[in-house]
C-alpha cells in the first residue's frame, strides 16, 4: 500500500493513559508493519489494511482535545512505514509543546528516508529495534527484549537517564466499556496477555475483547 501523506492508518487511539510514557499522554497505535517479529503480542497490528483511514488533521483535533496530556506517544504496527503522513502530524503536535515518544522495530541507523529523519529530530524519547522473543526482558519500562535501546534525543526527560527513563515499572491499563468491551494497553508479554483475555473472557461470561 502506498503512502498517502494526509492519511493516518490507525489500529488505535487513547486520549488519555498513564502507562504509555511519562506522565500523562496521548497514544495512537498506528497499523500496518512488515518486520513482523517472532512471538509479537500486537500481531493484529500488522495489516495495514485492518486500520482505520483518518486524516492528519482529524488525529491532530484528536489530540488537542485532552488538556490534561504533557505529550503524545506513537506506537505500532510500525510508526515509521507511515512517515510521510506521521511526520506533518507530529510537527503540529511539537508545535503545540507536546513532547513526542516513539517506538520502532527499525534501528535509529537504518532511518535514512527525508521523512523518518524529521520525525526522529522531533521526538523527545525514541526506543528502536525489533522484538527478539529469545531476549524478552521486562525490567526496564515499555521495553520487549534486552537487545532494543531507548534515545533520549532531547533533555526534556533526562532527569529519567539514571533511574528507570520511562517509569518506575511496566504496567498496563485495563478499560471495561458500558457495552462490556475489554481492552488492555501497557507493555507485557504475549503469553500473559493471552492469560488476562482468558480470565477475563471467563469472569465476565464471554462480555466483547477488543
């Protein structure tokens, strides 16, 4: 699927969380991804064609709409297949003084393309690399496995370098909608989040799983 630089495609959006960076954010998990890495546990992201089509300008409203946020996380899918489209958006959004965490299963070398340049210029905290099932390790914060890095490319965090940059620990959010609907945001591995869905799926006598 080719690029479209007005056109967003998005698994999903939070306008609100609390475990996808420091402080209080803004997270769009954008669809689509070709590195696919072995034992992933957002493999329902890698279709671009399952997403949702939204404007740049549409997300960026979006965005804007929660006072509360000190910036907005990206993650995937694969951020960096969209970035022509995702770079204008995160311009706006540094324009608006948000500060800007991006995740990538490309390394920060192999980012060569005009586009994905200025996104990494723009962001504040970059974590890069693939996801190597034989190397999961959760005891650093929003990180799969050992071999991915995290980027501080500018000082807004760098008081987090020396102690834990993202947050104290790993956690997730679980939301339960009126209609019944479950979902769950945060960094864990596959095999726990397929054991939450399980419980879940029993407690709630089979209530909808997004």
């Amino acid at each position: 699927m080719s690029e479209n630089a007005d056109i967003l495609y998005i698994h999903d959006f939070l306008s609100l969380t609390e475990v996808e960076g420091p402080g209080k954010r803004a997270c769009i998990w954008l669809q689509g991804c070709s590195i696919r890495c072995k034992g992933c546990m957002a493999q329902h992201t890698w279709e671009r064609n399952k997403g949702k089509p939204v404007s740049v300008e549409y997300m960026f409203e979006q965005i804007s709409s929660n006072s509360e946020i000190e910036g907005l996380t990206v993650l995937g899918g694969e951020p960096m297949e969209q970035a022509a489209a995702l770079m204008p958006l995160l311009k706006k959004v540094k324009e608006k003084n948000l500060s800007i965490m991006l995740f990538t299963g490309y390394w920060l070398e192999q980012l060569t393309d005009h586009n994905q340049k200025q996104i990494v210029e723009m962001c504040d905290v970059l974590i890069d690399g693939p996801y190597i099932e034989s190397m999961t390790d959760f005891s650093r914060p929003l990180i799969g496995s050992t071999n991915q890095r995290i980027h501080f490319i500018t000082n807004r965090y760098k008081d987090l370098i020396n102690d834990q940059p993202i947050g104290k620990t790993s956690s997730i959010e679980i939301r339960i909608e009126a209609n019944g609907k479950i979902s769950i945001n945060g960094m864990l591995s596959k095999i726990l989040l397929e054991s939450l869905q399980e419980e879940f799926e029993t407690t709630t006598q089979g209530l909808g799983w997004v």
